[in-house]
C-alpha cells in the first residue's frame, strides 16, 4: 500500500508531501493544478518510465528532481 509520496521539482510541484489515508484518499482540484503530475510522479518513481530529466520543473535549483515513495512501511 502506498503510505507518502515526496515530491521536489517534478513538473509543476516544487515541493509535495501526501501522506495517504490507509482506506482511501481522493486527488481533487482545478484545471492544471497538478493532479495529473502528481499520478505521473508515482508511475515515474515506479518504474523509471519514460527516462530522462523531462520532468524537472524548469525554475528548478540546480535542476535537481525527486519523487520518494514510502510502500508499506
């Protein structure tokens, strides 16, 4: 089960930290918030697809990126 996702510099998210409930948790907002970024980040984090640094945000500092996930403890 997925417990946190971490998020710096990936897409529109400079900083993102999401603890999710155990039961359920709901990813809602407006129009390009970032709700589609923050399911790519976990798919990145997963399974390094697709490759490359696309996904650093532009204003990055130092053009660092990192998505942490924490699965089952």
């Amino acid at each position: 089960m997925l417990e946190r996702l971490k998020i710096q510099n990936f897409q529109r998210h400079k900083l993102l930290d999401v603890q999710f409930d155990p039961n359920i948790t709901a990813i809602v907002g407006p129009s390009d918030a970032g709700k589609s970024s923050l399911m790519r980040s976990i798919r990145w984090a997963a399974t390094n697809k697709p490759r490359g640094d696309g996904f650093i945000r532009r204003q990055a500092d130092g053009g660092r990126m990192s998505v942490r996930l924490r699965i089952d403890g």
